[in-house]
C-alpha cells in the first residue's frame, strides 16, 4: 500500500465511531471521562444538600454522552449535534431536573420549559447570590443537569470524532480532560465553604486524570499493528494504577483536606439582588396603619400562641430620619442578608429556641412587601399563587432579624404557613450578670445631642447591662404618654422619628407619642451605651387557640430588643398606656407694649402676585381596564411551539443552504470540474442518506459498495447506474480531453436523477435524517480512477 494510503488509513483506525463503531480504547476514554464527571457532580452537595442534584447531574451526564454517541455513529454534523443536545435538554430536562413541574413527572409543561430556559440563563447568578441550600427558585434545579450536560455532550464528541492517533491526539485527550475539570471547578465555586471530601475528590481526579493522559498520549504514538495482547496488559495495567491512585489519593486527601475557611466560593464575593432600601421604610408607615388603616382587617391567623407578637420587620440602622432594614452595602453581624431559601430556613446565629407553633395566615387587607410571621421562621409554605408572581421564586429572608419580605408584594389571597420557634426570654434575675452581645452593628448617624444626656439620666448608675435597660425603659413609661396623634385624643402628636421629633420628645413637656417616637428614643439611647439594640415593628399578640383571629391596622406595634450573650435577642416594650396627657404647661411670656409706628399705605396687588404656584394632577387618561389583553399562558404557549419550531427548522434550513451553495460551487469551473463535482454530490447523496461510503477508494470502487449496499437495503437501481458515472466522470477528469458544457450537463442530469430515485426509495424517516445531515466527501477532481 502506498505511504498516502497507508496514513489515510492509520487516521480512519484511529479516528472513532463515524463508520458506525467504536473501539475498545475510545470505550475506555469514555469511561474516564464518566468517572471524572462523577467526581465533578458530588461538588454540587453542598450548593444543593438534597439528592436531586445527583439525579439531574448524572442524567444530564447520559443524556449529553448519548447525543455525542448517536450523532457521531450516524455521521450528523456537529451544529446539528449540539442542537440535538438542546432539543434533549428541553425533552428530557423536565423528568430529570424538575419533576414536580411535569405532567405526570416525566411530560415537559411550559411551566416546566421556561424553568427550563430561564435555569440555563439566569440559574447560575441566582446560584452565587442565595443562600444554599438551594430549593427555591425552582430552576435553580436546572444548574447541574445543564452543566453535565453541555459538558458531556462536547468532551464525548471530540472522544468520539477525533483521531486517537496522530498529530491532534493529544489535543483531544487535553480537551477530553478540560470538561470535567471545568465542571469541577464550577462545583466549587458555586458551592459553600463546606465540601464533601474536597481532598480525596481532588487527589483522585488528579490521580485518574494524569494516568489516563500519560497513557492515552504513549499509546497514539503506537502503530496500529501492535500487538492485540499487549495493548490489553496496557489498559489492564493502566486500570490497576488508577484504582491504586483513587485508593491512595482519597485517602490521603480525606486526612490532609485543607481547613474550610481557606476555601475560597464565589458567593462570598457576590452581593444579594435585594436591597430593602429600595423600599419605604416599615416603622415611618406606623401612623398609616395606626390611624388611616385602623379598622381596615389586614390579615387573619390560625391557631396563634398566646400574646405571641406577630413580627412585620426589623430595623437596626438610623439615619437622622428613619430607622431602615439593613441594605446589602451594609452587612454586619446583627443585621444580616436578605436571600432565597426553600421551605426549610435555618436558625439565627445568636438565638435560644423556647415553644414552637404552626400557625396558618391568609391576607386580606394587607399590602406590602413585609410578610407578618412569628418568632424566628423554620419553615414556610405558601398556599396556591393566585398572583401573576410565585411567592416561592420572589420571597427573601433574613435569618438573622427573623425578617420575610416578598418582593412580588404580599397582597389580597395570598396564604402561607409558618412553622415558628419564639425566642427563650430568661428574667432579669437570670440577666443580671450576662453582658450584652459582642456584635458589629449597622451605623447610627445624625443622633441628636439630647440623646447622649436623656440615656445617661434614665440608665443611672447600676453597673448591669439588664438594669440600666430597665431603667431607660421604665422611664420613658413614667414620663411619657401615649398618641396616636388622631382626633379624639387628648393632645396631639407629631409623627416621626428623625432627629427634631426626638428633640420634641424628650425636650418638651409633656412627652407625648406613639410606639414609632418611644422605639426610636430606646434604640438611639441603647446605642450610645454600646449596646446592640434594633427596632422591630409588627402586630399586637392575641389568643386564637385553634380558631381564627383577624388583625386590624388598631393591632400595629413597635418593640425593641437587645442582644445578650448566649441568649439572644431580649424585647423592650418602652411605649407608656397612659393617654390622659395634661395640656402644655409651658409658661407663655407677656407681651410688652410696643409703640404706634405709621403704616405705609396699602397698594393693590399685581395680577402676577394673585397666581400661586398649585400641583395638577396628572391628566393622562386613565387605562381601560376592559381593554383586550391576551392571558398570560397564551405568551408562553407561542414561544414554546417557536422554540420547538426554531430547533426543529432552523438547522434543517441552514444545511439546505449549506447543500445548496455547495452543489453551485460543485456545478461551475471547467467541464472537467463540473463532472467531478457531479460525482461527489452523488456521493455525498448517498452518505448523507445513511450508506457507508469508502473513505478510500476510486470512484468505481465506491460505485460498487454503493451498487451493493442498495441491493441489501432492497433499493431499486439500475445495475450499472452508478459504474457508468463513475466511468464518465474518470474519462472527464483523467483522459486530457475538452469537457464540453453540454456534456457536463447531461451527467449532472443523470446523477439528480439517480439522487432523487434514490432518495424517494429511501423512505420518509431517512429524507428527514438527511436533511439534517451535510456532508464534503472531497474536492472536486481530488479522487483517482
């Protein structure tokens, strides 16, 4: 054979799968790889924590290994392999990622599809910045089953489609090995600082992944006439270094794994999406449910403990103006972060359980981000959406100040569960000797100078943390009185609490004001002792047994606590009953007589000076609410039939593109061109329809096997039908004559008629394969006869 045909053929043995079979080497390069992608996937327990991220893992790993197996054993180019792989991910994706969105567990929704579709795109930024583990939002799911799927689909098409052997042998074995390290780095950085046997899951990676590349890389520099039983002691030796290695390294890195708090995870550097400051702050809306709210039925509960306050939101960082929920610029120990977890929610850091309670809410009224809930939240589950957001991709909590917001708004309908733990309240005996919390607290800023001297007067002199809190709370009771600043009460006040209400509070006699005013005094004079105080403003506590109690804006209330260490966080109620406020008893100056001085005379005013500057209110017409409006369902109905059309249509279109530009190109040039171009499209026809075309042969030798193989297939074709192109298009090439343009059209002629009576015998299933399948056998005038 000579040298050309000799490497020609050493490239076809060593190149894997396209012929229809695979050899036992490529078997063994996949099955590393299935090992290393494993090894990959167990990274993601600690994102996840539940077993499903194995079940989506794996399978996205079969199903991507099973497009690149079935694609290259058929001979499907590799764009139409890659938009087979998504139109399995799309199929399969819903049985294996998200089952509780499948009909029946395994059939796609468009519930399930856009999950689907939104997972791939936005779940790996969701992944960074919520809290693990990760149940909710439900695409979240999709992550490792994308993952392993994109990376599957890529490394086992270049094991399957390029050589073992030759000079590109050990770029393929490199990028054979790059997805799973890719995969395993994305397991890490998407994780926790907790791992799952990171050191024995490294040092056996490592391990596998360098035996096989030290072995893949000697043995495509062997020739294929080595001996059968040597290359079997090779693998077989090979094997027995690699379990020797896993053994070893897992062991090894089991013992020598590195401290948690050297792992470096990318969510430690990721900000959560939502930043309470976007939003009113809660206690400056106080006054609003206090008085426009006050008989409005904002929500109901079920099976309340008794006198258990119901918690709205926790404030801990003042301004000069109002007291905010802690953004996500300003993290600190007390405050917290606000992120997306699933029903189950952990236990704040600073925090010991007292009675558990599962209480049912329905909202009525009730119209906010806020979401009302008692003590500290183990679980949540919310009822049946009837909005066009689901509560369980929208809703956000803080565990550190027990706080829920939803940012989709917690409106009319909506109904959860909670299952609550209340803090443990120890008496001030047992507080006595307990120091206040060591805890890094958001900034307080713009704290009137009226604070530092009422906070020193109230504490006293006692040298306990528990007492001089007694006593600052005891005073503000004594001193002041309670209102709400309606009309019935006895004298007015002001709404409030910035820095001049403050003022006005303690500064004027008497002191008169509401939870919002006597909060805010508490928590400012906390603060300049050094203690670790916030504001938390929710709803008066009832008693509903196992009945049903309705809360009213009447109900609003507004606490402190106090952090102590090793207990938790310890309510103040600084807010006096007492409504019976005396008059303003400050003494008004007399008058002294001044003397008559002349006016000057009155001149009429100009007609600019009668116009006052007046807000209008906005003019815009109001919209039709009777309007048309397609429903929601019909937006996602359409994109699924064109998402389903675009990977049915788009790679058949752009092949048929591809197939026509290459039969122009094949169809101009001389006469001799044009008639090795007529034969190549012939046989392109035909590998395209699913035959074995020879990769070396002449062109009467690949007429024959084609001749043949239609024969077995019981296709009809004239028995010379393909031996007389062939013949004609050797003489056009290789006997030096003129081709003339007429008879370059006549063989053209004769090979679409043979592709279309050959195609039409072919069968529906196979057309439709071959539409989707482009082939380039050779250059025009390339073969030899």
């Amino acid at each position: 054979m000579p040298p050309a045909a000799t490497a020609r053929a050493e490239k076809t043995a060593g190149r894997a799968g396209w012929a229809g079979t695979m050899t036992a080497s490529v078997w063994v390069d996949l099955a590393v790889f299935a090992v290393l992608a494993g090894i990959a996937i167990l990274g993601f327990a600690t994102a996840f924590g539940h077993l499903g991220y194995l079940v989506a893992g794996f399978g996205g790993l079969v199903v991507g290994s099973a497009v690149a197996v079935v694609c290259a054993l058929f001979r499907v180019a590799m764009p139409m392999a890659v938009l087979a792989g998504i139109v399995a991910y799309f199929l399969f994706g819903t049985a294996l990622a998200l089952p509780h969105e499948g009909l029946l567990v395994v059939v796609p929704t468009l519930a399930s599809l856009g999950d689907l579709a939104t997972g791939a795109v936005f779940g790996w930024s969701d992944a960074v910045t919520l809290r693990a583990p990760l149940e909710a939002p439900p695409y979240l799911a999709v992550v490792p089953f994308a993952a392993a799927l994109v990376v599957s689909l890529v490394c086992v098409s270049v094991a399957v489609r390029m050589p073992s052997r030759g000079r590109r042998a050990t770029l393929r074995a490199a990028l054979i090995v790059a997805g799973p390290t890719l995969l395993l780095l994305a397991s890490i950085l998407l994780g926790t600082r907790e791992s799952v046997f990171a050191g024995g899951r490294g040092i056996a990676f490592a391990a596998i992944a360098l035996c096989w590349l030290g072995w893949r890389i000697r043995s495509s520099k062997r020739s294929i006439a080595t001996d059968a039983g040597l290359a079997r002691r090779a693998i077989a030796g090979s094997a027995v270094v690699v379990a020797v290695a896993v053994v070893a390294g897992g062991a090894l890195g089991t013992i020598a794994a590195p401290a948690s708090s050297q792992r470096f995870v990318v969510r430690d550097a990721v900000q959560p999406p939502f930043d309470p400051l976007d939003y009113p702050a809660p206690l400056a809306s106080f006054r609003k449910y206090a008085n426009d709210l006050r008989k409005t039925k904002l929500f109901s509960a079920t099976n309340i403990p008794n006198g258990t306050l119901v918690r709205m939101a926790t404030m801990d960082s003042y301004d000069g103006i109002v007291w905010s929920v802690t953004g996500p610029g300003e993290q600190t120990d007390g405050s917290g972060s606000f992120e997306l977890l699933g029903s189950t929610i952990p236990a704040p850091p600073l925090f010991t359980a007292g009675a558990t309670s599962t209480s049912r809410f329905a909202v009525l009224g009730y119209d906010n981000v806020w979401l009302p809930t008692l003590g500290y939240t183990d679980n949540l589950e919310f009822g049946k959406s009837t909005g066009s957001a689901d509560p369980r991709q929208t809703v956000r909590v803080n565990t550190a100040t027990g706080t829920t917001a939803v940012t989709s708004g917690v409106s009319r309908g909506m109904t959860y569960t909670v299952d609550a733990t209340a803090q443990k309240i120890p008496n001030d005996k047992a507080l006595k000797n307990v120091p206040v919390a060591t805890l890094a607290m958001p900034s307080v800023t713009n704290v009137p100078d009226v604070i530092a001297s009422k906070a020193e007067e109230y504490a006293g002199g006692s040298a306990s943390a528990i007492q001089k809190l007694r006593n600052i709370e005891r005073s503000l009771k004594k001193l002041g009185y309670l209102s709400h600043g309606r009309a019935t009460d006895p004298v007015p006040s002001r709404a409030g609490e910035g820095a001049d209400r403050m003022n006005d509070l303690l500064q004027k006699t008497p002191m008169v004001g509401d939870q919002e005013q006597y909060t805010s005094a508490f928590a400012l004079m906390a603060r300049h002792l050094g203690y670790p105080v916030r504001v938390v403003m929710g709803f008066k506590g009832h008693s509903s047994g196992k009945g049903t109690v309705t809360y009213t804006g009447d109900d609003v209330t507004a606490w402190d606590e106090v952090a102590f260490q090793g207990v938790g966080w310890v309510p103040f109620f600084p807010t006096p009953t007492k409504t019976d406020a005396p008059k303003d008893q400050t003494v008004k100056p007399k008058l002294q007589p001044q003397p008559q001085v002349r006016q000057p005379p009155n001149t009429p005013p100009k007609a600019d000076d009668l116009l006052t500057p007046v807000k209008t209110k906005d003019t815009k017409p109001p919209k039709d609410k009777t309007a048309f409006s397609l429903p929601v369902w019909t937006y996602y109905a359409s994109g699924g039939v064109l998402l389903v059309a675009a990977a049915v249509f788009l790679p058949m279109l752009i092949v048929a593109a591809r197939k026509r530009r290459r039969r122009r190109r094949r169809a101009r040039g001389p006469g001799d061109l044009q008639a090795a171009g007529a034969w190549d499209e012939l046989v392109d026809t035909f590998g395209e329809l699913g035959y074995r075309v020879p990769s070396v042969a002449t062109r009467r030798q690949t007429a024959a096997a084609l001749q043949a193989q239609s024969a077995e297939q019981g296709i009809p074709l004239e028995s010379d039908a393909l031996s007389s192109i062939a013949c004609e298009a050797d003489a056009a090439v290789f006997d030096g004559t003129v081709v003339s343009d007429e008879r370059s059209s006549q063989l053209w002629h004769r090979v679409e008629q043979i592709r279309t009576s050959v195609s039409t015998s072919a069968g529906w299933l196979r057309r439709r394969i071959a539409s989707y399948r482009f082939t380039r056998s050779r250059k025009p005038g390339a073969a030899s006869s």
